[in-house]
C-alpha cells in the first residue's frame, strides 16, 4: 500500500528516458568502435557507462534497452568476426553473457535504489504536509535533543520559524511548568531517549515561550526508531489547550454554582452520582457530613447500609425497576444520621444516556423531607389519638389504646402511670411490638416497686417537670438498678432513649406518661418534644374530663339521695297536721285529746318551718353565710313528740303506740 502513495510519472516523460537510453548507447557504440585498439583492456567501459546512466535517468526499461543495445554493439564491434554478430571464440560469449547479466544485476539495482529514493522522498513530502495541517503541535529532534522538523501550529505556538528553530536545543524553543504548583518540567526528549517509551506529561502544563507567554498544553513525547528498532529520535505533539480549559472552566463554574444551590437549598440536600450498575463514581460530602460514613464506605456501596432497614428493600426495588427501565428513579426512606437519628429523605435521580441511548450515568439528589413527613404524620397521629380520646369517657381503655398507638409510629415503649391519692402511682398499660416484652415489663414492677426517692415517674409527679434523655448510658443503669438481677433485665430491655411526660389538667399532676426507644435505635431529641407533649396534654384532658363526668354524676345521685330525704321529712309533720285537723272535725275527742291535737298541730308546723329553714341555709351555706346554732337536744322530750306525730295515722289504723 506504501506503494500507492507514488504520484504516476508523467506522460511525455517516459519517451525521453528512453531516448537517452538510445543516445548514450550509441554515443558508446561510437566511442568504442573509434577506439577499439585504444580501449583494448577495457573494451566495455563505454557501454558500463551508457548502463548506469540510462538506470540512473530512466530506471530499469530504459537501463534493459541500454544493456540489449550494448550487448549488439560489442558483438558488432568488439569480438570477432569484426562488423558481425557472430562470436567465434566461445570465451567471447562467455564475457558477452556475463556482461549482459551484471549489467542487468546493476542496472535493476539502481532502479531500485532510485525507486526506493523517489518513495522516501515523496513520503517525506507527504508526512511533512500532513504534519503541517493537522492542528497539534509536532516537533521532531535528533538523538541530541536539536530540532530536525516543526509544523506550523508548532511555529505558531513556539513563536519560531521552522528555518530559524532547525538545529535549536528543544528548551531554547520553549519550557514547561506544572499549572499547579509553577515547577519547571524536565525536557521530555532526555526522559523518552533514556526510558524508551512513551511518555504522557498530563494536561495541567503551561508552555512558557521565549517571549515570557504561557500557554496550557497537553502533550505527549514517542521515540523515534529506525529499521532495525534503534531510537533516532523524538517526536513531540503539543495540543494548545486553551479552548478546552476555558470550556472546563464554565463547566466548573456551571457545577459548582449548582453545587452552591443544593447545599443553600432550605432542605438540606446531596447530590449523587452512580454508574450504571449502581455504584458511586463521586463523593458527596454532604450526604457524609449528614450520615457520618467515611468515603470508603460510601464508594464501596456503604450508603445503602445508612437506610432504615425497613425501608432498604423498597429502595432496591425502586432502584432495580428503573435501571432495568432506564428511566427516572423516585424513592422515600429513612436514613440514618451521624447522632443514630433517622430522617426522611425523598431521593430523585435520572439516567444520563449517550447518543445511542445507552446509559452513562445516573444522576440525582436526596432531598431532607423530614419535617414534611413529620408534621403530616403527627397531624394524622394527633387526629387518631383525639379521635380516640374522646370516643369514651372511659379513659383507662383509651389511654391504653392511645399508648398502644404510638408504638411503633414514635416509640418502641410507652407506658402510662395514673398518680394515686396517696402520694404513689398506679400503671395503667404498657406498650411495645412483643408481647412478652410487656409481660417482662408488669412483672419487673411487681418484683421491684418504685422507690421514692430515685423512681422518675414519682419525680415528675412531684415536680410536674418534663424528663428528656437523649441517650441512656450503662451508667445510668447501674445507678438504679436495686441488684444484678435487676441491672440484668433492664439491661435486656435494651433502652436507648426516653421522654417522661406529665399529664397535667387545671393545675394538677394526674399522671404521667413514658416513651422510650430501644431496638430501632432511634434518639429523642427537643424536636420531638411537641408532639409528645400535645399527646400528653390531651391525655390529661381525657382524664380530668373523665373525673368530672364521674363527679357530675356522683352529684347528680347524691341530689336525688337528698330530695328524697327532704321529700320524706317534709311529708312527716305534714302527715301528723292532717291527721290530728281530721280527728278534730270528726268531733270524737275529748278536751284532753283536743288540747294534745293542738299542741301535736303546733309542733308539727313548727318543725316544717325549721325543715324549710334548714333547705334555706344550704344556698347560705354556698353563699358563705350559714351560721350554726349549738345547743343541748332532751331527747325523751324528741322522741315522745315523733310518736305523738304519728299517732293520729296510727289510731286511724288501730296501732297503739307505747313509749
């Protein structure tokens, strides 16, 4: 194919080669046949000559007919028989042979060598044009590290003609610095020649011309070898990466002026990046600055491991169902913070696709909703619990159902404690996802009732003063734990954090309320101190207005009690008139029955006055203005006025009474 990159010669040039070949034949014919006896040693001098510049001018046809006219010209001329073709001695044809085969020999070589001449040198001017339009920079040195070729683009960017830079050391042209930190770069033609190899110097170099420019380059030095695989030289290519930084530059800027959004985004956000099998090709700092993973972890895949685990599934089948897709991936979860929190995340991502729409990259963001999701979640939850709260006024049910509740939506724990008349508590329910956990919990008050002087719950009703504990230290256990036995349990319980909450109505302390964490390792924290005390505000509602329910009812028995009582004493000196006015008109007494009937009378209306009196005083009792009488009773004398009371009702039903 080398072959092919020869230009034809040209059409009239092939008939003048030839013709030479004719005129130095016969320009050798005449000269030997003038000086036959003269050239007698060296019959074939002549003709030699018209061989070699018939291949020299014409190439290999022009040195063949050379040679065939050669070769006649000394049968004609040079052996006998004189003026014939014949040969008589046979030594003759033997030296007329052997010339026309070494004249062939030399006159094929020659072609060669000038065949081989005319490639190489069109060659040269074909690399040398090619060099000279294509846009990099090519500087070829010798062993010495002098310049033997440039191109344009090398002139323009060293500033050096190529006539003027040919033979110039390479750092006489230009010098290298590193963009980075301003250091001189060694030449690269000494490290290529004394290493053999390629050599790659980046792309944060700066071209220092001779004139004080700089301009940013990225370039590459190659050993040049001849045949035989012996390093001749160096080739230098330089790309002017002017363009290119400049086009790096507003790329830098455009990402880090997104970059600067998300992280003064309200919501704190992180970017991500992933491969298309789903791995981390960047590190966001901002998503460890919130989880606390160091770099490793997060480019070894660590930052699926931050999720809640309920919530990992759901994202790998999210995640899973649009790679396969390649389309836009959408998820919420929870994930874990550097302090053991969980908050909610809603992370958006896209597929980056080539030109033939295959996926480069995904491309996305996690977004912090966790005050959204927080609040709509505390709404329903507050809705839920009042919904509950006051379907009964039986508050111990509801309040174990609202303690049931929260488990597991803001507590691992809850328990609810109703405070007694007698200065203790009384724990209303406990809850937790394991049953057993329960049973554990009844059974370790049981074994271990509260101490006055260090149980929490007997504080708070005391003080009326919330308790929040972030984190629950071994420390602490031990401090009130009563024996091993009982470090042992609590220990089992597994509590992480708590919040005791008292439940307090018009200025009372009616109970209190505990929700802790354990297994799900969350943390409580002033954040979710609202909520817990909202819940434990409506709590203490439902129980007063339960007790005032119950009072109101009390109340209302107790009216009835005293109507009825007052009924019955209002009606008995009002039976006794109506008897003894009967007796009296029925005319059937004597004076002594009379005189008893009007005293009983008298008596009777008496004591109504003091019962209406009495009903009376029970509005100046409200009022403040009841005043007590204290005085001696004869109770003979009362007793024998109650049976005188009755006695009429009971004559009428012949009933003797006796004192």
């Amino acid at each position: 194919m080398q072959y092919l990159l020869l230009p034809p010669p040209p059409k009239g040039s092939r008939l003048t080669r030839y013709a030479v070949a004719v005129a130095v034949s016969a320009l050798a014919t005449l000269l030997t046949a003038s000086l036959g006896a003269f050239l007698a040693p060296m019959r074939f001098f002549f003709f030699w000559v018209a061989v070699l510049v018939s291949a020299l001018v014409g190439g290999m046809g022009p040195a063949i007919l050379a040679t065939l006219i050669s070769t006649m010209a000394v049968m004609r001329f040079v052996f006998e028989p004189p003026s014939s073709f014949a040969v008589a001695d046979p030594s003759d044809v033997v030296r007329i042979a052997l010339f026309f085969a070494f004249a062939l020999t030399i006159a094929w070589a020659i072609a060669q060598r000038r065949r081989e001449e005319q490639r190489a040198q069109h060659l040269r001017r074909w690399l040398s044009t090619t060099l000279a339009s294509i846009g990099d920079a090519v500087i070829a040195t010798n062993t010495d590290g002098r310049v033997v070729f440039l191109n344009r683009e090398a002139e323009r960017m060293t500033g050096i003609g190529a006539v003027a830079a040919m033979g110039l050391p390479v750092d006489e042209l230009f010098v290298l610095e590193s963009q980075k930190d301003g250091r001189r770069v060694d030449n690269p033609v000494q490290r290529v020649l004394l290493e053999d190899r390629i050599v790659e110097l980046g792309d944060q170099m700066l071209m220092l011309r001779r004139d004080g420019e700089r301009i940013p380059v990225e370039d590459s030095a190659a050993p040049i070898r001849a045949e035989e695989g012996r390093p001749i030289g160096v080739v230098l290519v330089f790309h002017d990466a002017s363009g290119k930084r400049a086009a790096e530059r507003v790329i830098r800027r455009s990402e880090a002026r997104y970059r600067n959004l998300v992280t003064a985004a309200p919501a704190p956000q992180a970017i991500w990046i992933l491969d298309p099998t789903g791995k981390m090709i960047e590190d966001s700092p901002t998503w460890r600055s919130l989880t606390g993973q160091s770099v490793e972890t997060l480019m070894d895949g660590g930052w699926i491991d931050s999720l809640h685990p309920e919530d990992r599934e759901a994202v790998r089948a999210s995640w899973r169902e649009a790679r396969e897709a390649g389309k836009p991936f959408s998820s919420e979860y929870r994930a874990r913070m550097a302090d053991g929190s969980y908050r909610w995340f809603s992370a958006r991502g896209a597929p980056l696709l080539d030109e033939e729409g295959s996926v480069l990259e995904w491309v996305g963001t996690a977004i912090d909703i966790d005050e959204q999701k927080r609040a709509v979640n505390q709404v329903r939850f507050i809705n839920d619990a009042s919904a509950l709260l006051s379907s009964s006024l039986d508050y111990q049910t509801t309040l174990a159902t609202v303690s049931r509740l929260v488990v597991p939506r803001f507590a691992d724990w809850c328990a609810v404690d109703i405070a007694t008349d007698e200065g203790g508590y009384e724990r209303l329910s406990v809850a937790h996802v394991d049953s057993r956990k329960v049973d554990l919990a009844y059974e370790l008050s049981r074994r271990y009732p509260p101490d006055p002087d260090t149980d929490p719950v007997l504080q708070v009703l005391r003080t009326g003063e919330k308790v929040l504990i972030a984190r629950i230290t071994d420390e602490m256990l031990l401090a009130g734990a009563r024996d091993a036995e009982h470090l042992e349990v609590i220990r089992s319980l597994g509590l992480s954090s708590l919040v005791l909450l008292p439940m307090t109505a018009r200025g009372r302390t009616l109970g209190t309320i505990t929700f802790a964490m354990a297994e799900s390792g969350r943390v409580y924290s002033d954040r979710d101190l609202p909520l817990l005390e909202d819940l434990a505000r409506r709590g203490a509602m439902a129980i007063d207005n339960s007790r005032l329910y119950q009072n109101a009812e009390a109340a209302n028995r107790a009216k009835d009690e005293f109507l009825a009582t007052l009924s019955h004493e209002l009606r008995t000196p009002l039976t006794a008139i109506l008897g003894w006015a009967r007796l009296l008109r029925s005319g059937a007494t004597d004076a002594k029955t009379q005189e008893l009937a009007f005293e009983t009378i008298e008596r009777s209306a008496r004591a109504q006055a003091e019962l209406i009196d009495e009903i009376l005083d029970i509005s100046r009792i409200v009022t403040g203005k009841f005043e007590l009488a204290v005085g001696p009773v004869d109770l003979l004398q009362l007793t024998r006025q109650i049976l005188d009371s009755f006695r009429p009702a009971a004559e009428a039903k012949e009933i003797t009474l006796e004192l």
